[in-house]
C-alpha cells in the first residue's frame, strides 16, 4: 500500500527520451523499468530493523527487480536531463497529461518523489521506498508512478494517443527522427503541442520554442515542415 502523501498534480508531466525512443509514437507503450536498471545505485533501496534476518533483506532486493516505474518530471527544459536522459539533447520530450485515469489504473499509483538526506525505515520490504532519493538527484523534480509486475508479465503498457499532449524535439535531434514523430502522430490524429529545445542567447539554459510541425506530403513520408507560429 502506497503510503506516500499526495502532491498538487501539475497539468503536464515530461519523460525525456533518448533517440532511438522515436518507437513510442508508432507503437504508443510506455515501459515500467526495474529499479535495479536505474543508475542510481541506491534507488529504491531502504533501513530495515536491525533486528530483521536475511529473508527480509532478500525480500527487498526482490521488490527492486518485481517493481515497475515510469518516471516522469515536472520540467520539461532542464539542461542536466537533456544530456543524460535524451542523449545530449539528440532525443526528445513527451509531456503526458497528468489528470489521467492512466495513472490509477491497473494497480498505478503515482506520486512525486521525496528528497531527503538519509533513506527511509520501513517495518518490511515496502514500495514506498521507491519514492525516497538522495537531495543530489532534486534537479530532476521527479514523479513517479509505479506498480508489481510478475516475472512472465510484459513492462510495457498501451497508451492512448490523447495521453500525449507536447511534443518537443531536442536541440541535435537528426532530422529523420522528426519526421518520423511527426508522420506517426499524424496517423494517430494526434494533436499535441509542439516545440523545439534551443540554447538561450542570454542565459545558461535551454528553452522551449513553440514550433508549428507537419508531414511534407512530397517526401514519401521522409520530410516535415516546421516554422514559428
């Protein structure tokens, strides 16, 4: 039972994507990794009691292979993240609606991740602490939402093209992957946002552009046409 107390729900919240990610648009499934996949080495990982005995310690390390996360942020132009979670700015931004039933069914249940300097105690092996990391990853403003998935059960969820409601293409992202996004959203009669990350002229950051994106139906689905609005 999730225990972790609820958040205001932003409206939109991101997931960065390296580029060979383009997939999720065509396919539309999302993935619910592991933990133990993650690069945080301790993430998930939580204080049992001292007096608890090896099964419970192997009951948590089970808990980090048999939990599902599909981790998500709240900003969606953080330079840190587009270099390590969109391959330095070659991939690209999903922004999800956040208000969704999709995040409460199934056995879901999302809520922001708390940063605090030690890791939790728990009685047991607990899924809540999956929601608990270090102050060195606060940049990231993460939210998550999690649930078990068994051995034979497959990690990657459906999800409706109406889910997706921001688009934004990294600042490097090659040409041939946009078109690809954008041929494929087309064909799901999707109608998000779109974007493009660029460097600011005045300060260290990135910004999102708003772009108007679409198909050019004269390059055998290879093409797009992108400028201002």
């Amino acid at each position: 039972m999730i225990t972790v107390p609820r958040s205001t729900l932003p409206s939109t919240l991101y997931k960065y994507f390296a580029p060979e990610r383009v997939d999720i648009i065509p396919y539309l499934q999302v993935r619910f990794s592991p933990p133990s996949d993650f690069n945080d080495a301790f993430d998930t990982h939580h204080l049992l009691p001292r007096t608890s005995g090896g099964k419970a310690k192997v009951a948590r390390d089970s808990l980090r292979t048999n939990l599902g996360v599909f981790c998500l942020t709240e900003q969606a132009d953080n330079h840190l993240m587009w270099v390590n979670y969109a391959r330095s700015h070659t991939g690209f931004v999903l922004g999800f609606k956040a208000d969704t039933p999709f995040f409460d069914q199934d056995g879901r249940t999302l809520r922001k991740v708390v940063y605090q300097s030690t890791p939790p105690v728990f009685s047991t092996p607990d899924e809540n602490g999956c929601f608990y990391k270090s102050p060195d990853w606060k940049y990231e403003k993460e939210w998550r939402c999690v649930r078990s998935f068994s051995e034979s059960e497959s990690r990657l969820v459906e999800i409706e093209p109406t889910f997706i409601t921001e688009i934004i293409f990294g600042h490097l992202m090659e040409p041939g992957n946009i078109a690809y996004i954008t041929w494929y959203a087309k064909a799901h009669e999707m109608n998000p946002t779109f974007s493009k990350s660029s460097p600011s002229h005045s300060h260290w950051k990135f910004v999102n552009k708003p772009k108007r994106v679409a198909p050019c139906e004269h390059c055998s689905g290879q093409g797009f046409l992108m400028d201002d609005p």
